[in-house]
C-alpha cells in the first residue's frame, strides 16, 4: 500500500484542552480509523527556537516526544483537517512510503 509516514514533534508538557497533546494526537488518530501510532520518548532534542529539551529528573515535562504513524494519503488529509480545525500549532514530517503487513495474524 501507498502512503505517508508523519513524524510529529512536541514537548511532554504541551497540551491541547486538558491533555497533554501526544495522548491527544493518539487518541484523535485512533477515533478517525488510522490503524496504529506510537509515541517516543527521547532523551534530548532542540526545536527551530534551539532550545535544548530533555528528560531531566526533576523536568520530566520538558521530555521531547515524537508520534509516528502509516497512513494513507486520504487518512493523512482527513487527519490535517482535523489538525487545522482544531489550530494545533506542531512541527511535522511527512514522508511518502509503501508499507504492509507480512504473514499471519496469530490467534
């Protein structure tokens, strides 16, 4: 199949209404049919304002975060539609890709 793979990038602490935004981003991808995302934590990272973020012991919040997932091009427009109605502010990459399952699915 061919589609897109979209990186998103934030911070733990960034939030949309009252939850932090990856959990967000995850739940709005899951509740408009795409089939799977992931959430990252890193360990350290810097934005376009080249601020150093990472995951210190007492400033978990600042942790970088990154949500990836594999989409079709149509989920991937249904899924900026929904970003731009909502007038999230977050960085992305977004890659072309072919991707698939192999073998069976297990009991």
């Amino acid at each position: 199949m061919q589609g897109y793979q979209l990186e998103f990038f934030m911070e733990q602490s960034k939030r949309h209404g009252h939850q932090a935004l990856f959990e967000w981003l995850l739940e709005t991808a899951r509740n408009n049919g795409i089939g799977g995302a992931t959430a990252f934590m890193g360990s350290m990272g810097y934005g376009q304002h080249r601020r150093i973020h990472s995951a210190r012991f007492f400033e978990l919040a600042d942790q970088p975060v990154e949500v990836t997932m594999a989409v079709t091009a149509e989920e991937a427009e249904r899924l900026f539609a929904i970003l731009q109605a909502e007038k999230v502010h977050l960085f992305y990459v977004k890659l072309p890709i072919e991707f698939g399952t192999l073998g069976e699915a297990s009991a």
